[in-house]
C-alpha cells in the first residue's frame, strides 16, 4: 500500500503522527475532500511547512486510496471513542458533516 510506503515513516502506521511534528491525519480537514488531499499530496500547496509534493511517485488513483485508508481509520477511531480520540466525536466539522466514508 502506498500509504506505508511514503506516508507513513513521518505520519505514522494509521496516520496518527509520529512525533510532535508531523500533523495526525486522523484530524486533518484535507480529509473533507480529494481536491483538498490532492493539493497537499500532490500539489505541495504545504511545502512550506515540511509537506513537499509526491506527484512523481503517486498518482491520482494512489492518493484516493491514500485517502480512503485514513478516513478509514479516522471512523475506526471515532467509533471506538479510544482515548484522546474522542475529541473527533466531540468536534465535527463546522458545517456538522461526520468524516466521509471512501
């Protein structure tokens, strides 16, 4: 899978972080929409920040499934309410829409 092989030495294994630097996916609003996932991953539109861009090594096709798999993992953990997660419970969007399944 993609994800474990570019995203996860710095995100972590189910996109919760790793270390205090890197940003917990779970969480993340790019999440709400593939055009917003896609300017992050494959635009840089974060490059400032440490996120440069992986259109040389994923595509499209790639950064959906990416995708799917932290969203799914976001519901996982808002379902099991386990530990500090359920603050995502507790914090939906501001427009009240729960995280999308992929």
């Amino acid at each position: 899978m993609q994800y474990s092989r570019y995203c996860a030495a710095c995100h972590g294994e189910n996109g919760q972080t790793r270390g205090a630097t890197f940003p917990d996916l779970t969480r993340t609003p790019f999440l709400y929409s593939q055009e917003g996932f896609d300017q992050v991953v494959l635009q840089g539109v974060r490059a400032e920040r440490g996120m440069v861009s992986f259109a040389k090594v994923l595509t499209p096709a790639d950064t959906r499934a990416v995708r799917a798999f932290i969203i799914a993992r976001a519901n996982e953990l808002k379902k099991a309410g386990a530990g500090r997660r359920q603050r995502l419970q507790s914090a939906p969007r501001p427009d009240g829409v729960p995280l999308p399944d992929p």
